[in-house]
C-alpha cells in the first residue's frame, strides 16, 4: 500500500491509501488538477508551485501498516 503526500508533506487524502504506483501517480495527477484554475499551489514555505510541477513535487511513500 501507499500513500501520497503533497508538497508540504501531508497526505493528500488521509483516509485512503493506494494499491499500488500507478493508483498512487494517478492520484497525484488529481490533486494537480485541483489547482487548474487557481494555477498554481502555494505550499507552508510560501513557494508559489506551478500547476505542471505540483504532481512531480509530491512523494509516493509506503503506507504505516496499522497496529
């Protein structure tokens, strides 16, 4: 399983994880797409991301297994 966090570190869904790497890259895609109309993301460091950066910018991790 994995999970994809944004370019500030935090999960871009906290409720779902990702079978596999390309579930996970496509869900990077779909949180870019959320930015279309604004045009860019603007992360915690106050740096401005342009919306063809913002998927790259994001991390696929291996999600914590539950205890």
């Amino acid at each position: 399983m994995f999970d994809v966090l944004s370019p500030d570190g935090l999960s871009i869904d906290p409720e779902s994880c990702y079978p596999d790497l390309e579930a996970a890259h496509a869900a990077a895609q779909a949180f870019a797409q959320r930015y279309v109309v604004q045009g860019y993301y603007w992360s915690a460091q106050w740096e401005r991301i342009p919306v063809d950066e913002i998927a790259g910018r994001c991390r696929v991790v291996q999600a914590m297994e539950d205890e």
